[in-house]
C-alpha cells in the first residue's frame, strides 16, 4: 500500500505521504470489507471510495460482490 501510495500521491512531498501511509488503505478478506462497510453504514456515511491497487480485475469483482451485498 505504502509504495502505491507513493505513486498515486507523487505530487505530494514524499515525507507527507509517508506520514500518512500508516493511517491510510486497507487490506483484507471480504468478511472483513463487509464489515469495514458496515461500520460506515451505520455512523451515516453515503459515500466510500473503493480503489484497486492492482491490475488484478478479480480484486474489483469480489468488492463488487461485497457491496451488493449491503
């Protein structure tokens, strides 16, 4: 996550993403993205960007799959 971040976010000073790389992306089962959702559902939010950090078009099937779910 932290060297995609350094690439998508190259127009900020390195040091600046890297503060922010701990505290930023995600990655885990789809149990546990539902839940992650869920969560977000539930404090109101209306709105989550998902964003692949592969070229791997089955990472964004199986979110697909996750936010039908909801």
């Amino acid at each position: 996550m932290h060297r995609h971040l350094r690439r998508y976010l190259n127009w900020i000073p390195a040091e600046y993403v890297d503060a922010m790389a701990p505290m930023t992306g995600w990655a885990g089962s789809e149990e546990q993205l539902l839940a992650v959702l869920r969560k977000f559902d539930e404090v109101g939010t209306d709105e989550v960007q998902l964003i692949p950090t592969s070229a791997d078009l089955e990472q964004l099937r199986r979110a697909a799959d996750v936010v039908a779910a909801l």
